[in-house]
C-alpha cells in the first residue's frame, strides 16, 4: 500500500502518463463526462472473441473481466481477460487504437504486478491486443521498477489540493475536459 492508503487503478497511471491534469481533473472533481468514445468502446469490449485470441497466443483458457486488487500496492482493478499459457496466467489489455505507446505498456504493466500478487506467482509476459495485432510485452524487473515509479507519481497527483498545470498536446483535440481546462 501506498503511505497515504490511496487506491488506483492501471487505468488512472495511464491517464497520468498521457495528462497528469486530465488525471486530477477526472478523479477529483465532479464532472464525470461519457464520451462517446466511452460508450463505442463498451460496446466493442462485449464483442471480443477472446477464445480466439487466446488460441493465437497459444493460451488453453481464457477468463474475461477478472476483477484484481493488491492491498500491497495500493491497486486495483478490472482486467480484460487473463489467458493461461502453459502454467502461467497472464493478463490481455484490449485497445481499440492501433499505436500501443509507453502508457499501455505501463498500465498492462500494471496488470501483471496485480496477477503476480494476486496468484502469487510470476508472471513473465503480458499481451496487448489491437484490431490489427497482438503485442507481447515482457515483464522485466526493471519494467516493474519503472511502473512502480509512475504509479507512485501518479499518487503523489492524486493528493494534490490542486491540479497540475494545462500541458498542451494533440490528446487535448479529443479530451472532455477540453472546453474548461485553461479556464
Ligand atoms: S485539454 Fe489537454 S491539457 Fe487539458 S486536461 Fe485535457 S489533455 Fe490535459
């Protein structure tokens, strides 16, 4: 657990990595937008042949939605689906974008250290899968290390009284909090 007992989610640690304002904003306060962006990918997410999925990988059983918590870590969460390959469950975060960047990594990242804590075994691999392609990210001591870090920056925003500053990028076309974050 974190020193201040705040929960977060691998989701929150990669809103903060994309905009650490966007984060505070989000969880902070009491605009809770649904974009449609939210209500399409719903959707798509209840469709997912994950049987399919899991035989590309070379998994023998697949579980969907496998809700996660690590009192340890301070983390929770809810996982796409969770694949055994051989002994070993690893966990599949879906996404509908085909550029896979540094902050999936990290939140998938996430989702492993959860797994590991939560079955109490290592988890070695970890997938991300897109429309057009399945990513495999290798869970390395020092990818661990790395998202501990962000996860424990992404805290350290969360208990500040006010948000960080406006950081301008092309997320800011697509954010819902467009219309009042340089107000
Ligand atoms: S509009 Fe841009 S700077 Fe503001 S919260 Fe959204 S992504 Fe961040």
């Amino acid at each position: 657990m974190n020193h201040n007992n705040t929960i977060v989610t691998p989701v929150m640690v990669k809103v903060y990595l994309q905009c650490p304002r966007q984060l505070w904003l989000s969880y902070k306060t009491w605009y809770k937008p649904v974009t449609q962006a939210m209500v399409y990918g719903k959707k798509i997410h209840e469709k997912i042949p994950w049987n399919e999925i899991a035989g590309k990988i070379g998994g023998s059983e697949v579980k969907s939605n496998v809700v996660l918590e690590s009192e340890r870590y301070g983390l929770r969460g809810v996982l796409d689906a969770l694949v055994r390959v051989s002994e070993e469950w690893r966990p599949i975060e879906y996404k509908h974008q085909t550029v896979i960047g540094r902050p999936e990594k990290i939140q998938t990242t996430l989702y492993a250290i959860l797994v590991e804590d939560t079955l109490g075994r290592p988890v070695t691999k970890a997938y991300i899968v897109t429309p057009v392609r399945i990513h495999h990210v290798k869970i390395t001591g020092s990818l661990r290390e790395k998202a501990l870090r962000i996860l424990e920056e992404t805290v350290e925003v969360l208990e500040k009284p006010l948000p960080p500053l406006p950081r301008p990028s092309k997320l800011c076309k697509t954010c819902p909090f467009k219309n009042y974050c340089y107000i």
